[in-house]
C-alpha cells in the first residue's frame, strides 16, 4: 500500500502565497475577485464613456473583466485567475486614472 502524503504548507513565494489561499477557498475567492473586478471596470467602462472616449478603451476594459470572470468560471488553475484579475485591474485602473 502506498500512502500519499499531502503538503500543506504554504509557498513562499508572494504570488504562490496568494494562489495558495485562493486554492483552500476557492468559491469564496472566485466570488470575490469577479464582484470586485466587475464592479471596478465598470466605474472605468462609465468613466470612458462619459469622456467620449476611444471605444478601443472601452473594449479593452471589457474585455479584461470579461477575461476574468471567464477564467474563474471555467474554473482554472488559481493562478490563472489572479492573473487575469490583476490584469483587469492594471489596465481598469489606468483607465480610472485618465479620466478622473
């Protein structure tokens, strides 16, 4: 018989620390992440529309925070997740600092 011994220590890397916490509660985690990246683009997408912006902004506002709730819906790998949430709010945020 073999036995498996699973390691449940956490990583000490600052990003694989956070894929870590978000992999032990995942459904919390996901909840949170797509409720707050929407809600952050958003203010972003209404800011650039407000502005008569370039619709490629817009877009590309969109189109991070739909990347996001896509990958957490699909259910990938935690890390991707973060990844694509920090993402979003990079280039949200760049978006909320042009037009504020």
């Amino acid at each position: 018989m073999s036995s498996s011994s699973h390691n449940n220590t956490v990583p000490s890397g600052w990003f694989e620390k956070q894929a870590f916490i978000f992999e032990e509660k995942r459904f919390f985690w996901m909840s949170v992440v797509m409720i707050l990246q929407s809600c952050y683009a958003s203010a972003a997408a209404g800011l650039i529309l407000a502005n008569g912006s370039n619709m490629t902004l817009l877009l590309t506002s969109a189109a991070t925070a739909m990347a996001c709730n896509a990958a957490c819906i699909a259910q990938v790998s935690g890390k991707v997740c973060l990844i694509t949430f920090y993402l979003s709010l990079i280039a949200n945020s760049i978006f909320l600092f042009m037009f504020i």
